[in-house]
C-alpha cells in the first residue's frame, strides 16, 4: 500500500464571527499523510477500539473483524449477515460501540437495519473464544423506518457513561413527514439511553437518565436528548471536555458541524427541517427562535455534498493538530482541520484532497485518528507529511 500525501487548497478570507465557520473561510492551509494500516475491508462503516489496542471495523454488509498484522482478520468478531438489510445505499450495519466496562462485561452493542428496513440496535456477548456469539442478540430499541435513507446508525458512550444513538429523519428528501422537529417520534434525534445492566431492572433494556430533557415523559420523548437533525453521520467526543460533535448530512446545499455541549440546559433543536446550516430550508424568513446554528459549514459548491464527521485530535502523531477537529466529505473526498477558538467560534483550515471515498473515521487507544474508504476497503491513519 502506498502512502498518500497531499497538500491543501487555501485562501484567506474575513471570519464573520456571528455565523459559522465555512468553507469560505479558510485562514491556513495545513498538510497531512495518510498512512494504509489495512486493507481487505468490504465497505467499512465504522472504526473504533474497545479501551485496548485492538482496532475493530465494522463492515456494510454486517460483518466486524479486526485488524491483524495490516490486513482483515480471517475469523471475523461478529457476523449477523442473516439479519442485516445493506440492500440500500444508507443500509446495512451502522454502529458499534464498546462500553468503558468492556473488558469485565464482554458485551458491546450494534446498529443496523434489519431485513424488514427498520433500525435495531443491539447487545452481543462475546464468548469465551474471543469472538461474539451471533445468538447472544439482546434487542435494546427498534425504530420503523419509512424510507431506506437517512437512518443515521452512529452510537457512541459518553463520558457519562451512557449510550447515545443517532437517528436520521426517515428518509426521502426534505423530511416529508416533519420528524426533526417532531419530538414524539424518535426519528432526526441523539437518544440518550442507561444501558448498564447493573442500573436496568429486569425484563427492561434500558432506562431513561434522570436528567434527559424530557425524562417525565412531558413536552417530548424521554429518550430524546437533541434534535432537528437530517441524517447524523457521525458524532463523537471531545474527549477532554465531553462535548459533542455531530456531523449532520444536508439536503440540497448545506453540510454542518454541530456542537452539543455536555451539559445543555435543555433538548438542543439543531433546526432541521426549518432550516439547513445557517439558511432557511422550508421558506424565507424562517422563525430561528431556540434554534442552534452549526459551528462550521460548507455548501456543495464549495466541496462535497456528504460530510463524515470525525474527532478531536489528542495523539502523538501530529503534535501541531492537538485540539483540533477532523471531517470530511464522502463525495469529493476533502478533509477540514475544524479549531476552536477562544471565545466559542470555530475556523475551518483546508480542505486537503484524500482522494478517498470518506464513509468513517475512527481513532485508538492513543487518540490516533484513522479514515476509510467506502470503495477500495482500505483503512488509513493520519500522519505528518513526508
């Protein structure tokens, strides 16, 4: 495999501070390698690591396997291919995540959609052969999913210890049935859910935290922690402040970075479908009242029309980068340097052209981020230039 390296197209141009940062406002250009760690990989949707040095992918189709001296295991972690749906695009096995008990508990949890077209997320135990045990499935929540996109898929613990779920509006284009702003259904949300068995009564997969917005169950869903978003492709982290960053997918112009922080004083509504990014979606001249601009923007004219969200970068590898944020977008390949400023506004620096087909990033043990390619199956992690 070879390394890619390739520098950045910059410009620099007036921050206005009241908006967010956009592709329009690139201050620096700034360089960075992508080294291949592995490859053999069938259209990986997720990477991610169990609070050791073990790699774990998560593959469309519905297989996980890790990475072995730089290729795919031969023995895959887990395979549910009987029971996941990747006939759609935007289907298939969405999300993997591991709680910080993981290696005294021995069980993780998964998105996808199942052969009917909705999503299930689930818990699987891992067995004493190291691998999950396909009939360990223990169904956590269900959602009906109208259309075949937009189901969203990212799960990830947070610092609280609790599982958060992304959900897409149900698909089609413009969300037809209103759901982002709906907050009876779970659909264009985060869900924050306890999972820890030790807290869960029996019979129950879940209970609602005390402190969720809605958690009497009053004015929303108890599940429901964020909403107005179109398709979360990805959220993550900050893992020295908790915060929140979503990647939400546009409609027909605007792709953004939203910021949720970890202690909201309320359900953040992120605006779709009233609006897209920054702009009006459904008419001009929209109410914007209680809604939460993104922290960083670009339009389709600008450089894509899919983003991947990724993380804050706290590794060795690139000692200038610490602190920042990493994106980029499916379509064209690009990938944004998101720094956040003092006073809470955010530049974007770039974009650096991949040359890859972006659907995941992921990061280690260490804070090393890594990125795949939907198409080539060929997983990467970001180095300094040559």
């Amino acid at each position: 495999m070879t390394r890619l390296v390739l520098s950045v197209f910059a410009a620099i141009v007036l921050l206005v501070s009241s908006l967010p940062a956009s592709a329009q406002d690139f201050v620096e250009g700034f360089d960075v390698g992508f080294e291949p760690v592995a490859e053999g990989f069938d259209r990986p949707t997720v990477i991610t690591n169990a609070g050791d040095d073990t790699l774990y992918v998560a593959e469309q189709a519905g297989i996980i396997s890790t990475i072995v001296d730089s290729e795919r295991s031969a023995t895959p972690f887990l395979d549910i291919t009987d029971r996941v749906n990747d006939a759609g695009n935007e289907q298939g096995l969405l999300g993997l995540a591991f709680p910080s008990d993981y290696t005294d508990s021995h069980v993780f949890y998964v998105d996808y959609i199942d052969n009917n077209g909705n999503t299930v997320v689930s818990r699987f135990t891992v067995d004493d052969s190291g691998s999950a045990d396909p009939a360990s499935e223990v169904v956590i929540l269900q959602q009906e999913q109208p259309y075949q996109n937009h189901n969203g898929g990212q799960l990830a613990f947070g610092p609280d210890g609790y599982l958060y779920i992304g959900l897409g509006d149900g698909g089609s284009q413009g969300d037809p049935n209103g759901n982002g702003q709906n907050l009876q259904t779970w659909l264009g949300k985060i869900l924050r859910i306890d999972v820890d068995p030790t807290v869960v009564p029996s019979g129950q997969t879940y209970v609602i935290p005390e402190d969720n917005p809605f958690a009497d169950g009053q004015g929303g869903l108890p599940e429901i922690f964020a909403y107005g978003l179109r398709n979360p492709w990805r959220f993550s982290f900050d893992a020295e402040n908790g915060n929140l960053l979503i990647a939400d997918v546009g409609q027909d112009w605007i792709e953004e970075i939203n910021l949720l922080p970890v202690d909201p004083d309320a359900a953040l509504n992120f605006g779709w479908n009233v609006m897209e990014g920054d702009t009006c979606y459904l008419e001009e001249g929209c109410d914007t009242t209680g809604i939460t601009l993104p922290i960083m923007e670009y339009t389709h004219n600008e450089g894509g029309c899919s983003v991947t969200g990724g993380y804050m970068y706290y590794g060795e590898n690139l000692p200038d980068f610490t602190g920042t944020y990493f994106f980029g977008d499916y379509c064209t390949g690009y990938v944004w340097q998101g720094v956040p400023g003092d006073d809470g506004s955010w530049t974007m620096n770039g974009p650096v052209q991949s040359g890859l087909a972006i659907s995941t990033f992921g990061v280690d043990i260490n804070g090393e981020i890594y990125v795949a390619d939907l198409n080539t199956g060929i997983i990467y992690r970001l180095e300094a230039p040559l």
